[in-house]
C-alpha cells in the first residue's frame, strides 16, 4: 500500500514534533505508513527553515495551492488556534481530511461547523460517517497507562469512580505571553484553561465520560494579558464522579497530575508534558488486592505522546475508518472548558445548556464579555 501523503500546515515549534513523530511511527512499520510529502506556512521564513530542516522542497504559502498541486491525503494543521477554524473548512470543503492541533477551535461554535462540514464530498452530497474527517490532537489519550486505566474502569474493574483530581501546575513567564496569538481571545481563544490544561481535563473526561455541572473560578494574578492566567473548577459528572480541576500558568515546580479514586483502588498518574508506564501508581482499597493482577495485565508499553496517537489516525486512515480523536470526544473536552469559562465569568454554577448552541459562551469562550 503507498505511503498516505501528509502535509503539515504551520511550521513553527509542534510542527516539530509532527514530523520527527511522522518519522518514527513510519520507522516502526505498523498500520500505516506515512510520508510527509508538502508543506505551507504563511511566513516564507518559516516555511524555508522547517523545509530545509526536514527536506521537504513542495512549499506552499497559501492553503488553496497545497490542497489543488500538493494533493495530501491528509493535514496536521499546527497553526495558531484562530486559524484552525477557516483553515480546517477549506481542507474538509476540498475533501482533504484534517488532523488539528489542540484546542481544534477557539469557540464551540466554530467547533460544531467543523464538524457538520466532515463527510461531504467536495460537491456537497453528505455520507453518514465518511471522510473527509477531522480529528484533534489530545496525544495523552494514546499512552499505554490511560489506555489500561480506561479499559479497566470502563469493565468495572475498578467499581464506581467516586473523587479525580486534575492539575496541570505549569510555569510560563510574561515573555511566553507576548507571542502575539497567546492569551488573548480572539486569538487562543483562552488562557491555561484552553491552552495548557485542556490536554488532562482531556484525560479526566476520557475516564469518566459526560460532565453534568461545573463551578468555576478564574483569575489573571500575576501575567500581563487579556485572558485568565489560572483557573480552579470543581466539576461533577453523569455518572456521579466529582473531581476538583486547576489550571495554572503560574506554578515554578511544574507537574501534570491526575488522580482518580474509584471504589476498588486510587490509579494516579504524574508526568509533565507525557507519561510513560512508571509514572503511573495503583493503590488497592483494603481487600481488592485483586486489582493489582487486573493492572498488570492489562496494556503496557506505550509512551503517551504525537507518535502514539499518529499511530492509530493512520492505521483508522488506511483502514477506511473514522480517525480518533473524533469531533464527538473532542466536544465534550472544548464543552467543559466552555462550561469553566461561563461558571466563572457569570459567578455561578453552570450546566451543558449554559453553553449549548445559542448562548454567549458557545459563540465565545469569554461569552463576548470585553471586560473578561
Ligand atoms: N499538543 C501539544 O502538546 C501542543 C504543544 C504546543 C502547541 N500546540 C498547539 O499547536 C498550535 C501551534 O503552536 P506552535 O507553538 O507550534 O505555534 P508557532 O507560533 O510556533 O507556529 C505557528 C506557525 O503557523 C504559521 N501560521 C500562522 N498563521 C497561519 C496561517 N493563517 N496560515 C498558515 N500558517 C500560519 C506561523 O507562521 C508559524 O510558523 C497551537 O494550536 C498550539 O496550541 C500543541
């Protein structure tokens, strides 16, 4: 089977990442094979640099030239997060599917028209689940430990979740900030919430599923910018789980942490920017003991990281199905950051229909709040 031809729209820093993980996975010979075949860029610069580094030579500086004379098959767009929206539609309207960089768009609303153009060949006629596709990049879904986590909770393995825990305490100084696309609305669409914490409140909902009520507090306590530059949310789910949230920029010893304590053991996980197997704990409640076979047994081997979910979007690409992470799991993560947003930007506790489709905080993030 020939190599599926991917080009990588926006090379700056993850764009990076995007082509040594391409690299790698095609390396390793698995599902699906991949070559990195165009590039474009909006700045000539960055586009000359990222093509010399990685000796890709078909370049282009405009979306419509890549799509018609580059012919991919398939797009990691690595732009800033505003762009993601019209750049994303054109790849879908020319029938190209389109992997995008967390957060997929700055607005639920923007969100949602990328998921009603997927499937709909360039003419217009709609298939139910058919390409083109677009998925997100949320690369902690795909390592082994969340993996054996999710399958245990998911056959009861581990009884009913009961209390999660889920920080990401990083650090990023007033000179991250002044990039001009970072914290401000219109441009990242959010602070820490939608920028930094977004990849565990990923993994959080990846375990416990849809979220029913959120209470929120968010503030900008020490940065220079529009958006908030920590957040604190406690949030309760369908299934009866609460768990309490942080999201901060602020933090000199950094850490990403989750934990969930189910009836039958507590399963933790600290790491920064990726886990592998050993940063991953199990604690049995007195008698389960038995948990800790189940544990073992269960999937091992896999870093979290780009490779690990370039993976599985090519092996689904190549086999003709629906790449994760999909637009329905993606939803509910960009929905809960939207519920945070409105929790703490109205003072008051909010619930999915706060930001379901006709309300401020669906059309933007800040709910079109200037003073936010
Ligand atoms: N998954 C992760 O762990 C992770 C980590 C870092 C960044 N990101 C995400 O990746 C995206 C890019 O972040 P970055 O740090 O690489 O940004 P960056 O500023 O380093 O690179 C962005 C690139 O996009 C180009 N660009 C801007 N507008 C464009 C347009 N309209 N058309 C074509 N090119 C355009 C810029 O010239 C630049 O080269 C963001 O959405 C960010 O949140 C994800």
């Amino acid at each position: 089977m020939a190599p599926l031809r991917v080009a990588i729209v926006g090379t700056g820093n993850i764009a990076r990442v995007h082509a040594r993980a391409l690299a790698a996975v095609s390396e390793t010979g698995g599902a699906a094979e991949a070559a990195l075949v165009a590039v474009m860029d909006a700045d000539e610069s960055q586009l000359n640099s990222f093509g010399a580094e990685f000796g890709v030579r078909d370049a282009y500086r405009h979306l419509a030239d890549l799509l018609s004379r580059g012919k991919p098959d398939l797009v990691h767009l690595c732009t800033p997060p505003a762009t993601h929206y019209p750049l994303a539609l054109g790849c879908l309207r020319a029938g190209v599917s389109v992997l995008i960089e967390k957060p997929p768009a700055i607005s639920l609303r923007e969100f949602d028209g990328l998921a009603a153009a997927q499937g709909r060949a360039p003419q217009g006629s709609a298939t139910a689940d058919g390409p083109p596709w677009f998925a997100t990049v949320f690369q902690h879904r795909f390592g082994s430990g969340q993996r054996r986590l999710k399958a245990l909770a998911a056959d009861g393995v581990l009884g009913r979740p009961l209390v999660a825990l889920c920080h990401t305490t990083w650090f990023r100084d007033q000179a991250y900030f002044d990039v001009p696309w970072r914290g401000r609305w219109d441009t990242e669409g959010g602070g820490p919430t939608m920028g930094h914490g977004i990849h565990q409140m990923d993994m959080l909902l990846d375990v416990l599923g849809e979220w029913t009520e959120v209470s929120a507090v968010a503030r900008t306590q020490a940065r220079s910018m529009p958006t908030e530059d920590v957040s604190l949310a406690h949030v309760t789910f369908a299934n009866g789980a609460v768990a309490s949230v942080v999201n901060s920029v602020l933090s000199p010893r950094e850490e990403s942490y989750l934990r969930f304590d189910f009836e039958r053991a507590t399963v933790e996980v600290t790491h920064l920017y990726g886990y592998g197997d050993d940063d991953w704990r199990i604690t049995p409640a007195p008698g389960c003991d038995e948990v800790l076979g189940a544990w073992k047994r269960a999937e091992h081997g896999t870093r979290s990281g780009h490779a690990a979910q370039f993976a599985a979007v090519l092996s689904a690409l190549a086999a003709g199905r629906r790449p994760p992470v999909g637009p329905a799991e993606a939803r509910r993560t960009m929905s809960l950051v939207a519920g945070i947003y409105a929790s703490a930007f109205t003072g008051a506790p909010v619930t999915p229909a706060r930001v379901a489709p006709g309300t401020p905080f669906y059309g933007q993030m800040n709910g079109g709040n200037p003073a936010c």
